[in-house]
C-alpha cells in the first residue's frame, strides 16, 4: 500500500482536525487511496511545535517551515496557518513538487490566488483547498438532487453563515480581525464557505451587489500564538487595537445561469453558533439545510401528490453520500471531524488519480474573486462584475 509523508504547517484548530483526519481516514475507507503518515509538523516556536507532534501524533517537528517543504521525503505539504502565509508556502511548496491541502481562503485576494494557482499548475501536483463543508453527505445529496432536476431549473438561492462567538467586543483581537494576517474578517473566515457551497449547487457568480459593515472597531489584545476564539476569556478593560477588517457582509447575486440569490455572514450574530445553511427554490422543488442539523436535509418535490406536498425530512446514512463508508445506521450521525475525513479521502484519492482535488486551487481562485467583488462593491455601493477581478 503506497504511503505519503506529510509536513503540515500549523497546529491550532486546523491543525487539530488534519491531524485526526490522516490517522482515521483509512479506519473509513479501506483500502485507503495511500495511508497518510504525519512526518512533520511545524510552529512557530519550539515549545508550540515539539508539544504538537507529540499531542497530534507526528514524528518530528521543526520551526521553519521553509526547510521542511523542500526534502526529499515530504510528499504532502498540508498548510494550515493563518491566510496570510498560505501563498508563500503554497508557491514553495509547488516549486518543490509537492502535492498541496491548503486551508480556505485560498489567499488574501484574488491576485495572490492566481500565483498560488498559476504555481500549482505549473507544477503538475495535486491541489485542495478546505472548503470541507461541500463535502458534507446533505450537501452532496442536495447536489445530487439539483443535478438529476429533481427541482428543476434553479430559480432563488439564499445562503448565510452565522456565528455568534465574536458578538461580545470583549472577544479578543487574534489575528481575525487583522487585514495583514486575515486579508478579510467574516468574508474570509466564514463567507468564503458559504459562497463556495452556493457556487457548488447554484453555479457560477456573475455579479453582486454589497453591504460591507464593521460594527465594532477595536478589540482587546490577545495573548498565545493561536486563535482561541469562543474560549477566549472575555475582557475589554486591557489596551486594545484597531479592528481593520468586516465584521458582517450582505450581498445579492446575479448566477450566469439566471438564478438570483443572497448570501450573508457575520461572526456577529447572537443566538446563531455555527449557521451555515442554504434554502434553494427551483421550478419543481426547493431544498433548505441548516449545518446545525447537518444530518438532515429538507425536501420538497412539486410531483409528490398535492395532499402530500410539503417539506419532508431525510435523514442521511447508509444510503446516502458517503453513507456505506462511515456509520452502519442512519441517525447516528455524522459531525465536522467525519466531513474533514471525507475531505481527505477526496485529497487522497486526486492525488492517487494524478488530478487536482475538488474543491482545487482554481475553485479558490474563483473564490477570492468573488470575495473581492463583494469588497469592492461595498465600496463602491454597485453591481461589479466577477470578470472584473
Ligand atoms: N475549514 C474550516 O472549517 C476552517 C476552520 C477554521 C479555520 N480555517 C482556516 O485554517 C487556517 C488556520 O486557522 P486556525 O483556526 O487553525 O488558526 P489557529 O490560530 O488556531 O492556528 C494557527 C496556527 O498556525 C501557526 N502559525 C502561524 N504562522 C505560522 C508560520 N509562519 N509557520 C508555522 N506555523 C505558523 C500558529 O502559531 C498557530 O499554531 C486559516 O486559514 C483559517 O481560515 C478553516
């Protein structure tokens, strides 16, 4: 069985789901396309990265990450830092024929985006960026239905992603809320995957027309290295410094397609922990799901008997995406870390196949171009065009 070794980059949050990912992906699906092995892990500093590989299960460690992407033995390069290191790792990374996993957004806009991808491509390897929420069973059922017209021609979309954990100006200042490490605040961090799921379904951005707000302009200083976000003790009586980033963003969007649609997000919205949902209405059916139930995705199908009609609620298992290879019974449940394994599996099995990954470096790209778009327009307070960016 072909084995891969893997340096990642970064041991917070992300590094903590990656690490349980390479170690169970092949526990779900046997034979396995290659058998991660987590070689090396990098941090900034020793004490962050030698704690790591013995918490996340690697065999050694560094704090430079620029010696660790070109040896010989790395296969994988998995990056998983903050965005505004992604580009420089990434195009390093590629120029040294690695195969590259790299974290959503892709870049910090869509020019850094077109270098990663123009590097990627030169290079031959295979290429992933983590928008792991496309890859969640309902989703993908909700992709097949719309595929096959079981709602025929999309008509209306609505998507949002609502989080609550920064709604508190206490929440300190990580680097979230800085334009230099960040590039963005909500629209990077959680508008990015919802614009991804929303293209995945609906199709391609034409255009879109944006309210860009920042509600809470400075925050307290944090201390630590990593994000530590709604554990974050709360405090707002230390020296704080300035939020230059969105806090909440709405936009209408034209489909090239002809679909219209909305999307918003925001990490402002109490009440709403990790709100990441669509509703799509179609000429014969219309779909909602809402990742707080993610194991359930409600449909309606104008061809069911009229005394019938109505939203119905599937409940994904066995017989649904992905459903044979994780549990044995619906109802059991898949949650955030079973969909990052089936992101790997589908990293894993581009790299087997000699192809990039869906979602690839061209899908950031694309990302990254609408995410400047929905800038720009709130800026401009106009319609701008994607092609424009
Ligand atoms: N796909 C998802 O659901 C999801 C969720 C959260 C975060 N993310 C993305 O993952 C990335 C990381 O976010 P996170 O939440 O894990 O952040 P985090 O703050 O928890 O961890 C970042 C880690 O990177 C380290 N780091 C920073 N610069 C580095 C460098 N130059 N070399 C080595 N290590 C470095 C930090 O010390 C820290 O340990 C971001 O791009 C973020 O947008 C994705």
């Amino acid at each position: 069985m072909r084995k891969l070794n893997i340096a990642m980059i970064g041991t917070g949050f992300m590094g903590k789901a990656h690490s349980l990912c390479y170690s169970a992906m092949p526990s779900f699906f046997w034979p396995p396309p290659a058998i991660p092995v987590r070689k090396i892990v990098v941090d900034v500093n020793d004490a962050l990265a030698s704690g790591a590989r013995d918490r996340l299960g690697f065999e050694e460690y560094a704090t430079n990450w620029q010696d660790v992407v070109t040896r010989s033995d790395i296969d994988v390069v998995d990056i998983c830092t903050p965005n505004n290191s992604h580009a420089e790792i990434a195009i390093a990374a590629a120029k040294a024929g690695k195969h590259i996993l790299c974290e959503k957004p892709l870049a910090m806009d869509a020019t850094e985006a077109k270098a990663m991808l123009d590097a990627v491509e030169a290079a031959g390897v295979t290429h992933m960026v983590a928008f792991n929420y496309r890859q969640t069973p309902a989703v993908i059922m909700a992709k097949q239905l719309i595929e096959s017209g079981r709602i025929g021609e999309i008509l209306t979309v609505r998507g949002q992603y609502m989080q609550d954990w920064s709604a508190d100006p206490g929440t300190p200042l990580s680097w979230r809320f800085q334009k230099k490490l960040a590039g963005s605040g909500a629209l990077g961090d959680v508008g990015t995957h919802v614009i991804d799921m929303v293209r995945y379904l609906v199709g391609e951005f034409e255009s879109v027309n944006a309210i860009v707000r920042t509600h809470i302009p400075e925050r307290p200083l944090q201390t630590g290295a990593f994000d530590k976000m709604a554990s974050a003790s709360r405090d707002s009586s230390g020296p704080k410094g300035p939020v230059d980033v969105d806090d909440a963003f709405i936009t209408m969007i034209r489909f090239e397609n002809g679909a219209a649609g909305f999307i918003e997000a925001t990490r402002n919205a109490y009440g709403h922990h990790n709100g990441l949902g669509f509703e799509i209405n179609g000429t014969r059916g219309s779909i909602i799901f809402d990742y707080q139930r993610m194991n359930e995705l409600k449909v309606m199908l104008a061809d069911d008997p009229q005394d019938l009609q109505g939203f119905r609620t599937l409940h994904m298992g066995p017989a649904h995406p992905y459903g044979e290879h994780l549990w044995p019974i619906p109802g059991l449940g898949v949650g955030y870390i079973d969909v990052k394994i089936i992101e790997c599996f589908n990293f894993f099995k581009a790299i087997a196949e000699g192809r990039p990954g869906e979602p690839s470096f061209r899908d950031g790209y694309q990302i990254s171009r609408i995410a400047d778009a929905i800038v720009a327009s709130g800026v401009s307070q106009k319609w701008e065009r994607i092609s424009d960016f």
